[in-house]
C-alpha cells in the first residue's frame, strides 16, 4: 500500500495512497464494505476490540476500511499523520470546535471565512461560553491585536470564501504556538495539490470535500486532517459520540474524485486566469480579486511561498453593482447559476444573497463581502467555450 511516501508526488498519490488492490479478489477499484457493524470471531476479540488491544473494525461509526482507505488517502496528500472523514465540512467544522473549545476559551477566526463556521461560534457555541474575535487574519497585527490569555484556537480560511483573502499560515503557526494555542486551516479553497498547511506549522488541516476533493458535485463531505496522532485521537473519540462520521458509500465516491484531483485542480487553473484576466480588462468590470492578479509584492511573496498556484475562484465586482451582477447571474448560459465551488461545472453566485446571507450587512462588508461582489467557480470546460459565455453575459450589460 502506498502510505506517505514522501518521494512520490501528489499526482501519484492521488491515484494510489491509502489504497491497495483488496486483499480477498485483487479488485483494483476500493471495495465498498457498506456494513454497518462487524462481526467478531469470539467474545474474546470482541472484548478486545473494544479495549483497543486488538486492530480490527467494530461499528461503521467507529471506522470502516471503505473509510479509512480515504482517510489515509488524504492524510498522505495532506502530509499529514491521520485524517478523520466526515459526513459533511460543517461537521469537520463543528467537531474540531466541540473538541477544542470549551467554557470561556476564546477563539480567533478569519472575518470572511464561509458564513456558516463564523456563525455556528457567534450563534450556537456562545450559549456554552464560548467566545470569538473575527479579524483579517491576512494581518498578523490584527491577529495579536484580537488575541486574550485565554485564546485557545487561531482557526484561518486561506485564501477566504469568497474574498480570497490569503494569510501567512507560518506566521499565524509561530504566533498560535507561542501563545500556547493551536492553529487550525481550511484548505478547502486550494486543495492539498496547491496548499499544504501542516508543512507550514498548521496542526490541523480540514476541507469541504463537497467541493474539490470530490469535485463532481454528487456529494456532500468534510475531512480533518492532522500533523500529530495525539490530536488525531482526540477529536476521534469526540467524532465517534457527535455522530458526524462519514458513510461507506460516501467515502467510496470520494475515492473516485480523489483519483484527478490534481489534473482537475490544473486544467480549472488554467481556465480561472484565462477568465480572470477577461474580467479585469473588460469596461463592465469594476474591480476583480484573484490570487493570480495580485499586485502587492509581500502578498505575491506569500503566494509564491505558500501556494504552488492562484487556485480557481474568482471574485469581482461589476461597474453596475448588484443590479449588474444579477443581469449577469441570469445572463450567462454555459456557468451555472449555483453555490457550491471546486466541482467541473463552472458555477457562478451572488454571496450577499446567498452563502453569506445568514451574516449581518455590517459583518459582511467588514470581511469585505460588497453587496455586489460575484463569485465565479471556474470548471474544467473549455475555456474559448467559458469565455465565449462571460463575454455574452457581459457585453450585454455595457
Ligand atoms: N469550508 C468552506 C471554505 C466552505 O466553502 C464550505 C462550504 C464549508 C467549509 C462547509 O462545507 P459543507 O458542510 O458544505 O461540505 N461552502 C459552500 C459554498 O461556498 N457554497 O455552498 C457551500
């Protein structure tokens, strides 16, 4: 079994890590073991089971090899010890809170990180004493400014959803851990192809595999992923009594969008600066944001040292603002009209209406989310065919 190899590239692993032909037939695709308990050969090993003295699976909930093959699939892309999957990212999301924070611990979070793992702190989290300072954690004086003796987590969205703001994930690890706290990263944006945070400091790692990771926009995932075995351990015995695991079937479907994760990641790349690069040289386009695009040289240095590329969303803002962008929503063809992101469909939203509309107006336009702001997952189409589509929807509005 290809494990974390560290001479093989992420191509590879994609392809191969956590996964060996199955033992019983030689099947090359993962087996899908959909059980939801496992039998013992006597009371004896199922006594030492559950003692954990003894490897081997009990409950589907407590771990299934369908599972595990892409959690060690991911771990190993990752770069990380262990991984848990999970049956949604807001799982990931609210377990990694559940374990690590309690009565009167404070956390410190991106502002424009996605609505919901800023709003299920501020909302639901706060009635158990938990507290919460959302800054731009691009800034690391904004970070120190924000911090309190009892901080106990540093939880970064690098680049953020859906501002692409991108933060120093080296930095934000020295400051956590001299502070005694842990940091945390959503990597969902870039995927393990383009970002590896546990290599910069990070101690866990968690993604949305809804988007990217599975990138076919048939399921709904969350993985956490972990530089050290001991946390591994820790939000796993929370994990398995929350109930948010992931399911056999699930994990299996993944395995398959993991096996191009790196050639989709590359190809929607290449589209997403071909379009960027449409957009802000088009009369209708009042600003656009892109990793790809950006002009300050200490932002370009962190993007060069902690990114191996710009990723493929992109926000902008049209001349015309909301009532511009929603003529262009309804105007594009070929993009569908959809949230989600990291899938092979080109998909295109309007975050203050839609993923971000649970946040406040003011909480939105301090994370900088602008009530005209447009956000464009590009897929891995055609790009003549995606550019073809952005020009109609736009030469339509000027
Ligand atoms: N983290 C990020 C960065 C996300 O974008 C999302 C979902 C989550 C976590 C939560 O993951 P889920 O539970 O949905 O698997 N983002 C969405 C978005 O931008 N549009 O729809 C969902």
């Amino acid at each position: 079994m290809v494990d974390r190899r560290d001479d093989l590239n992420p191509d590879t692993l994609c392809i191969h890590a956590g996964q060996a032909p199955d033992s019983e037939f030689g099947a090359v695709a993962p087996p899908i073991y959909q059980t939801s308990t496992f039998a013992f050969d006597s009371a004896e090993q199922g006594a030492a089971r559950f003692a954990g003295t003894q490897p081997g699976y009990i409950y589907t909930r407590m771990g299934n090899p369908t599972i595990r093959m892409l959690e060690d699939n991911l771990a190993a892309l990752e770069g990380g010890a262990a991984a848990l999957a999970t049956s949604s990212g807001m799982a990931a999301v609210s377990t990694m809170y559940f374990t690590l924070l309690g009565q009167g611990d404070h956390l410190v979070g991106s502002a424009g990180m996605y609505g919901p793992s800023r709003l299920i702190v501020e909302r639901d989290f706060s009635r158990f004493g938990v507290k919460s300072t959302w800054v731009d954690t691009g800034d690391l004086e904004a970070v120190k400014a924000a911090w309190r003796p009892d901080t106990k987590l540093l939880y970064v969205e690098t680049p953020t959803n859906p501002t692409l703001a991108v933060t120093d994930i080296a930095a934000c690890a020295r400051w956590a851990h001299a502070h005694g706290a842990l940091l945390a990263v959503d990597n969902t944006f870039l995927s393990p192809v383009l970002q590896q945070p546990l290599k910069h400091g990070a101690d866990l790692v968690l993604h949305s595999v809804t988007k990217f990771i599975n990138g076919h926009a048939d399921v709904v995932g969350g993985v956490l992923v972990f530089r050290e075995e001991a946390l591994w351990k820790r939000l796993r015995a929370v994990l398995f009594y929350l109930g948010g695991t992931m399911d056999p079937h699930q994990a299996w479907l993944v395995l398959r969008g993991t096996k191009t994760l790196a050639l989709r990641v590359r190809k929607a790349q290449e589209n997403a600066a071909a379009l960027a690069g449409f957009l802000s040289n088009h009369p209708a386009v009042e600003w656009v944001r892109f990793p790809g695009l950006e002009t300050d040289p200490a932002k370009r240095a962190l993007i060069a040292r902690q990114m191996s590329g710009p990723g493929s969303l992109i926000a902008f803002e049209l001349k015309g603002g909301l009532e511009a962008g929603r003529r262009l929503l309804d105007g594009v063809k070929l993009m569908t009209l959809a949230v989600s992101l990291g899938g092979v469909e080109t998909l295109i939203q309007h975050p203050a209406s839609m993923t971000h509309a649970a946040m406040t107006r003011e909480n939105r336009l301090g994370a900088g989310i602008t009530d005209g702001l447009v956000r464009l997952s590009v897929g891995c189409e055609d790009a003549a065919d995606l550019l073809a589509d952005l020009k109609r929807g736009l030469d339509g509005l000027v």
